[in-house]
C-alpha cells in the first residue's frame, strides 16, 4: 500500500514538475545553446531528487572506472525480466 501511494506521489510530482518545465524551456528558446542544455539537464537531477526523497529509490554507477575519456556513444538494450 506504501508503495502504490508513492508511486501517486511520484507521477503527481512529474504531472506538476515536467509542463512547467516545458513551459519555461519554450520561454529560453532565446538563450545560448549550452546555457539552455544546462537548464534542461537539472529537469533529469531534480526528477531523480524526486525518486529518491519521494520513492526512497536510490541511483548507483557500477564500472565507472571503465569508461573512456574520450568521447563516445552508447548505445544500451534494455531487458526486462
């Protein structure tokens, strides 16, 4: 039951966090290029704010040590069983 009243909890946030922040990305259409990629990117910090105060969900990188410094491209499956 504590788990399904957080996951409400959770889509609520994103139903009130992700169209103002659409909204305010159509109002910076005019800013800089990496200035808007900055504002749009913290969207994702504060969504994952969200999950862990919010769901209790906590996120962890495994093997970070192994990715280059250069740049690259990652392309990811996703499986679910």
């Amino acid at each position: 039951m504590a788990s399904t009243l957080r996951s409400i909890a959770f889509a609520l946030f994103q139903l009130i966090v992700t169209p103002l922040y659409a909204i305010t990305v159509l109002l910076l259409a005019w800013l800089p290029p990496v200035t808007r990629y900055r504002y749009i990117t913290n969207w994702c910090a504060i969504n994952l704010w969200g999950a862990r105060w919010i769901c209790g969900i906590d996120s962890r990188v495994i093997g970070r040590e192994n990715i280059p410094t250069a740049p690259l491209i990652v392309a990811c499956k996703h499986s679910s069983t």
